[in-house]
C-alpha cells in the first residue's frame, strides 16, 4: 500500500517535472524565433532593401560622381591617419594603464570611455569650444596663424575623439591577457622593460591591438556627428562619406546608394576581420 502510493507520488513528480520542461523547451524556442523574426525585420530586412534597390545598376553608375570618389579618398585618407594616431597615441597608454596602478585610475578610464557614451553633435561642439577660431585653445593658435576647425585636419581631430576609446579598451584588455610569467621571464635573464615590451608583450598582445585598430577604423570611417559640426561638410575637404551620404539624400538618391553600399561592403569586412583575429586569439590560448 505505501509502495504503491509512493510510485503514484513519484510518477506525478516525474510527469510534473517532465511537463516544466516540455513548457521551457516551447518559451526557448518561441523566444528564438521571435529573435530570428526581430534579426530579419531590423537587420536583414533593410541591408537587402539596399541592393534590392540597386539592382537596377544605377547606384553603380555613380562610382564615378566626383562626389563619391572624392568621399570615399577624404574618408580612406583621414581614417587611415586616424588609426595611425591612435595607434602611437593609445599603445603606450594602454599598456600603463592594464599594468600600472595610480591615484585616479577609475575616473581616467571614465574620461577615456566617455566619448563613446557622449552623443556625436556634443563631442564635435566640445572640439570646437577648444580649437575653434574662439575657442580656448583655439583663439591662441588663430593668433599664431594656425586654423583647425572646418579643415581636414578637423576630420582627423574628430574621428581621434571618438574612435580612441575603442582602440584603448581593446588595447587594454590584449595587455591584461598577457600572463606575467612572460614578462617576469625575461626580466630575469636581464632584458630591460622596455625590451620586454617589444619583445614579448606586444607580439603576443598583437592580435587583440589588430582587432582594436580595425574597430577603431571602422568607427572613424562612419563618424558624422563630432565631423559636421567642428569639420563642417564642404566637398573634397571635409565631406567624408556619411557626410556626402546626408547631403546626397536631399537631391539625388544613386549617390546615396552606392556611398552606402561602399559603407555596408566596407562593415561587413570589418566584422570578419575581427571575428578571424578573435578566433586565432582563441586558437592561441587553447595551445598554451
């Protein structure tokens, strides 16, 4: 009698446990389709619109638009010097910053990562009320003769503001992934820090600082925001590609299309770079 009661409380049990997770196999699965619905109405969706409506080959046409061309070399030309700038300016900083303590540290990293929460249009008027013609670094080097606002040199200013935060977090985590025991190694065969640094950390941190730089390229070939306002949108010398892109729109939308597509083409690479790099980095651990 109780063996048989407590089979019948034990089946129950089963059955009840059984029925949960019949319920959350059936919510995973409805949740991942909604997800996949979401991915292909937000993502998908729009991307595919763009070479559904340039099928017809007239965005094409436009390759040759001295609009797009001289968007595309501004925008190539000033991502490129940005990267490098960020590159000599953060590799250093970053490394202090993962292997050195120091009064402040927390708020420095606040004020390093701020730009990426800063809206684009407050960053580009913060540049222009330090080196605008008023500004306060700006009025002084006007004296001297020297103009940055509404330049090239503006674009480079402003794709630095907001794609440095990219590289040196980026930056700063490759180095914080390099074991000390490296390091530690050859200090006591006499290597000097310096040394160590070019010789151990920074080959072995490589990966994640490529991956860095690329986002940080990424972000300065799709600055708008910080650029028209402190760089202003004047063809051939400030007008970058999603500047040219805001301007087509309002008269001839071919010229939109292909500089978006050039855009979209140029994302795409950017992501599968980075996912190469993050699997060899991977690949890399697991060995040693």
């Amino acid at each position: 009698m109780v063996s048989s009661q407590f089979e019948r409380r034990f089946g129950w049990r089963r059955i009840k446990e059984e029925g949960i997770s019949g319920v959350r196999r059936r919510a995973l699965k409805v949740g991942l389709a909604l997800l996949l619905v979401l991915a292909a109405a937000f993502i998908a969706l729009p991307v595919a619109s763009l070479f559904i409506k340039s099928a017809s080959g007239m965005a094409f046409q436009s390759l040759r638009d001295p609009v797009v061309t001289d968007a595309l070399t501004l925008s190539l030309f000033t991502a490129t010097i940005t990267v490098v700038i960020v590159i000599i300016l953060g590799t250093p900083l970053s490394y202090l910053n993962a292997r050195f303590d120091y009064p402040g540290k927390e708020i420095a990293d606040s004020l390093i990562e701020l730009p990426v929460i800063m809206p684009p249009m407050v960053g580009g008027i913060a540049l222009l009320m330090a080196f605008g013609r008023m500004g306060v670094l700006g009025q002084h080097l006007h004296a001297g003769g020297v103009n940055i606002a509404f330049t090239t040199v503006a674009v480079v200013v402003a794709q630095v503001f907001v794609s440095m935060p990219f590289y040196l977090r980026q930056a700063r985590i490759s180095f914080e992934d390099v074991d000390l025991v490296f390091e530690n190694a050859a200090r006591t065969l006499g290597a000097s820090r310096t040394r160590v640094f070019f010789t151990v950390t920074l080959p072995i941190a490589t990966n994640g600082l490529i991956s860095g730089a690329i986002m940080a390229f990424a972000r300065a070939l799709g600055e708008f925001g910080a650029t028209i306002m402190f760089a202003g949108n004047f063809q051939g010398r400030t007008q970058t590609m999603p500047l040219a892109i805001y301007t087509a729109m309002q008269g001839d939308l071919k010229i939109s299309l292909c500089l978006a597509l050039i855009l979209v083409a140029f994302s795409f690479a950017i992501i599968a770079l980075v996912k190469i790099l993050t699997r060899r980095m991977y690949k890399n651990d697991v060995r040693n």
